[in-house]
C-alpha cells in the first residue's frame, strides 16, 4: 500500500538556536502525527510507508528530528535526551497548529510517543505504538534470547567484541547483519526509503541515547521503563507488532496488559517494518483502529 509521494508543504521550525524540518501530506481534518525511530534516523523510511493515508482522507504530517535528515546538526551531546524530544514534538505540533493528533511512534518514536502521551495528554485523539516497548530492562532480557538463537559460539564471540570495544570487527558485525535480517527487516531487499534513512543516519544521538547497535543497550534510555504510568494514558491505543520483531511480542503484551484502552495487531511474517515487510497486515488493522477512533 505504501508508495513514495512528494510532500505537498515543507515547514522549517524553530527550536530557539535550532531548526528541525516538517513534511506535510494531504488536507484532511485529521492528522496522523509521525515519530520516527533511530535516534537519529531520518523520517524518510516512516513518512513514506504513512503518506498513503491521505488516500483515506487524513492529514499526515512527519518530523526529521533535530540532528536528523534536513535538520540541524548540532554535536553536543546534552541535546540528546528524551527530554528534550519530547518539547521539541510539541513545539513542532503547535507550530504547524496540528491541534489533536492521532500519534503514531514508531521503535524509538514509540518511547517518545510515550513520554510525550504522559507530558501532553491534551494532544491526542489516539496513540499507535508501532514495533515498540515500554520498559527497556524488559527488552534487553528479550533481545538476550534473539542473540542466544545464533548458538553459543557466536553469542561469546559477541561479548568478547562488546567487551573489547571492538563493534566495527567483520565477525561481530556480520552477527550484527543477521540478526538485522531477521528481526528488523526480513524483505531480501531493503526498500529504497529504509536505505535512504540508514545511509544517512547520525550516530552521535544513538550511541548517546541508545548504544552501538540494535541488539545492545548501552546509552541514556538503558533503564526507561514506563509501564508503571501506562495507566495514565486514557485514549485509544494501537500496538502493532511483527511476530519475528526485534522489538518482541512479548514486549508488546507487557505495553496491553498496561494501557486501559488498548488493542493490538500481531503482524504475521513480519519483524520490525511490519509496513514494509506485510503491507496487507498491517494497514487495514490501522486504518480500523482510526476509524473507530473518528467513530
């Protein structure tokens, strides 16, 4: 269902000495508001999988977030906090006058979607947590498991590198690449707006809030967890999933069992880019969900 469309307004937004770049798409009433994931990823690859939804009547707006895609680059690393993500999310909104938005978070823009659900209430008409946790302790024991299914032998050659240091080693990154091909996108070739967000990715906020890689949580965020005030979220909530995701079902399961108004789409041969990867199980479950929203 996803195709690659040109934004219809492009907007610069000021965040006192910096600027972060908006993507506009259609002129429906409602808005589907996008987080990407990284850190540091450009919104290219989720904007693009999202900006069909105009054929559905809505509004779809996406952010490269600051030192992101057409953003600024700053390097100071105190800028790279979840913190500060999350008042540069409501600066964009009431910026570009989105009013109440449907929120859409995608891995890393789910934890922000979360803070910024907790911060900001009043926003929302409904949140969708795709491909995300909500307790990260929780994730790390998961992401253990992925890693043990590369047998033993791999597992220890893995921590003999993470010990050392040494991430960028052939043997430890081609442990890496597997374990990317199957959970975080399982399509034998990556679609052009994944690459394009990939190849231009910046690493100071990821290994500053994340860690090295995906399978290894070293940064700022190692110790989130906010499964204690998921209660608080009232609106409706979607959790999406892939069954294979890096980001697990039983991730997903953790986030339902705490949200008052939740449901949640398991999407079959699929991990992390369920948009991708199962175009057909993902987006009628979505388009249902806002629908019954609007309803």
């Amino acid at each position: 269902m996803w195709r690659e469309i040109e934004p219809h307004e492009r907007h610069e937004v000021s965040l006192g000495e910096h600027r972060v770049v908006a993507y506009s798409f259609g002129t429906g009433e409602e808005t589907v508001f996008l987080l990407n994931g990284g850190p540091g990823l450009a919104c290219d690859y989720l904007r693009e999988a999202h900006s069909c939804l105009i054929d559905q009547g809505y509004r779809v707006v996406a952010f490269d977030q600051l030192g992101t895609g057409a953003a600024d680059r700053p390097t100071d690393p105190s800028l790279w906090t979840i913190e500060r993500y999350v008042e540069e999310t409501e600066t964009v909104r009431t910026a570009l006058g989105l009013g109440k938005v449907h929120l859409l978070g995608h891995s890393w823009g789910g934890w922000l979607a979360i803070d910024y659900a907790l911060a900001y209430p009043h926003a929302l008409k409904s949140l969708i947590l795709a491909d995300t946790v909500a307790d990260m302790p929780h994730l790390v024991s998961e992401l253990e498991k992925l890693r043990a299914a590369l047998g033993p032998e791999t597992v220890a050659m893995m921590q003999k590198h993470e010990a050392a240091g040494t991430f960028d080693h052939p043997e430890y990154q081609a442990a890496i690449t597997l374990l990317n091909y199957r959970h975080v996108c399982r399509l034998p070739e990556w679609p052009a707006p994944v690459q394009r967000s990939l190849a231009d990715w910046n690493m100071g906020p990821y290994g500053t809030m994340q860690g090295p890689n995906e399978f290894l949580y070293t940064g700022n965020l190692k110790d989130w967890n906010r499964i204690p005030d998921l209660p608080r979220i009232s609106v409706p909530t979607l959790i999406v999933v892939g069954e294979r995701d890096e980001l697990t079902p039983a991730c997903a399961m953790r986030m339902k069992n705490a949200l008052p108004q939740a449901r949640i789409n398991v999407v079959a041969n699929a991990s992390h880019m369920p948009f991708y990867e199962n175009p057909a199980g993902y987006y009628p479950p979505l388009l249902d969900f806002l629908a019954s929203v609007s309803r």
